[in-house]
C-alpha cells in the first residue's frame, strides 16, 4: 500500500514580512501580491529616492519598447515583408 504525504510538504514556507526601506514602493502601479514590489537584482537597496525609482522605471520601459520593435522587425522580416 502506498502511504499519503502530506499536502503540506509542498505548500510553501510561510515567513514574516521583513521591513526594509523598499517598502516606501509598495504602493507603486506594478507591485502585485503575493511578491509585493519586486528588486530581485537589489538595484534600489542603499541609496533609495523616488527620483531613482522613477529613473530605472522610465528606462525599463525604453528598453522594452525598443525591444519589441526589435522583435517585430524579426518577424517581419522573416515573413518576407521587407
């Protein structure tokens, strides 16, 4: 007979919110549950202002229209319509 694991092997760890200076931005458009605001690259730790904070978003923006014109410039151009 097999024996039943708990679901709650698999559930995730339930831990304390930790209050950090990023928490200023947890109201920003953008930060959703369950991770809040979201820096997995620490690029706001240290020196945190609303003028960086708005600086990288505006840059991150830039870079993902730029990207996505770099994208349909590839499809269009494979599809033959150069």
């Amino acid at each position: 007979r097999i024996q039943e694991e708990p679901a709650a092997a698999f559930a995730p760890a339930q831990t304390g919110k930790a209050s950090t200076q990023l928490s200023a931005f947890e109201d920003e458009l953008g930060a959703q549950a369950p991770l809040g605001f979201f820096d997995p690259f620490g690029m706001l730790s240290g020196d945190v202002t609303q003028e960086r904070f708005d600086r990288l978003r505006y840059v991150e923006i830039k870079h993902g229209r730029i990207a996505q014109l770099a994208f349909l410039g590839q499809v269009v151009t494979r599809g033959g319509l150069h």
